[in-house]
C-alpha cells in the first residue's frame, strides 16, 4: 500500500509504470499456476477440456487476483499493526515477549518418545 502511494507522488507517467509494477507483482503469484498449466502436462488430452480446464484456472486466478487488490488496504493495516504492536512491546513496555528457544536448546532439553524407559 505504502509502495502504491508513494508511486502515485510520482509524475503521471512515471506512477502508471510504477503501478503497474507493483499491481503484476500482486499478480503474479496468482498468474503462475495458469502459465504453467498453458502446456499439458499428460498426452492424449482433449484440446477443448484442456483449454476449459485452462480457463477455469485463468477465472480463478483473475478472482484470487481482484480479492487481493480489494483487501490490500486492509491487510496493510494488520501488518502496520503487527509491526507497531511488535516495536512497542520491544522498546517500551517489554512485557508480552515471545520465548524463542533454539534448536541448540531444544536438542538438549529432555527427549519424550516411547523408547525411551519410564523413569529413565
């Protein structure tokens, strides 16, 4: 969100491109799937159910790709919220901190498995 506003503080032409970069970064993670199934996968496949099955997918992505842009503002405000709420519990209040144990720790703590002997 913060990288579309800043894009259209840019002159026209130069926030059009930069819009556009940032709405087919949005994109493409959604377009992937349709550009690698464009090729079939197995032989002996209908053209026709190919390019509905092709489409169906392309329908898909287009709608995956429209609720992203649409709930774009409101995932910009959880994660400026996770990320104010994460700078206040670490500077300020230092109260609420996750306990991060490492896997150096976690392989020395006691093992629990069923091999192991009862009272052992």
């Amino acid at each position: 969100m913060a990288a579309l506003l800043a894009g259209w503080l840019l002159p026209r032409d130069a926030a059009l491109i930069w819009t556009a970069f940032v709405v087919s970064t949005i994109a493409l993670p959604t377009l992937l799937p349709v550009l690698a199934a464009i090729v079939p996968r197995r032989a002996g496949i209908n053209a026709r159910s190919h390019l509905r099955a092709l489409a169906r997918d392309a329908a898909l992505a287009a709608a995956q790709f429209a609720l992203l842009i649409c709930l774009l503002a409101h995932q910009a405000w959880l994660m400026a919220d996770a990320i104010g709420r994460t700078l206040i519990r670490l500077l300020v209040t230092r109260r609420n901190l996750l306990q991060w144990v490492t896997a150096a720790q976690a392989n020395l703590s006691a093992r629990l498995d069923l091999k192991e002997p009862i009272g052992a």
